[in-house]
C-alpha cells in the first residue's frame, strides 16, 4: 500500500464530504491511518479521531537548502521554493 496513493485518495474524500462538514477540513485522517498501518495497528476496529501528532522533528530549510528564494505564485496557489547553490 503506497502512502502517496493513500494519503491523496483520503485527502481527496476528506476534500469531498468537508464541503458537507467544514469540521473535516482540520482533520488528518491521512496521517492517522498511514500511522496506524506502518505500525501494525489498522484494523476495522479501529475508531479514528481525524487527528495526528508528528514525532518527527520540524525540518529546517535553511539549513538543507542553504541560500533560498521564496516566491508566491497566487495563479498556481502554490509557494515556490527554490535552492540556489
């Protein structure tokens, strides 16, 4: 089961149904279950609260990326990172 195709497929429906329920659009059902499944612990009995809590560390992009240029690209809805080395 390929995370990428989990996280959008649920991402995607959490997308759908929060038009019916905007409390679903702060949830990380994705998170969760991908959590639940690298562990060993997703079964149908499993009652899921929509929230996730990281234990990764936060990344710093300075560091990884040395000198970076920010550019908002409002037509694309995207924030355009780029390295420059």
């Amino acid at each position: 089961m390929p995370r990428p195709c989990v996280t959008r497929d649920v991402n995607n429906l959490t997308t759908y149904f929060g038009q019916f329920d905007p409390t679903l659009l702060t949830t990380q059902y994705a998170e969760e279950i991908w959590s639940l499944y690298e562990h060993g612990e997703l079964n149908p009995d499993v009652k899921l609260t929509g929230r996730f809590e990281s234990t990764l560390p936060p990344v710093d992009l300075e560091a990884s990326c040395g000198r970076s240029t920010t550019r908002v690209r409002p037509e694309a809805g995207k924030i355009v990172l780029r390295c420059r080395n």
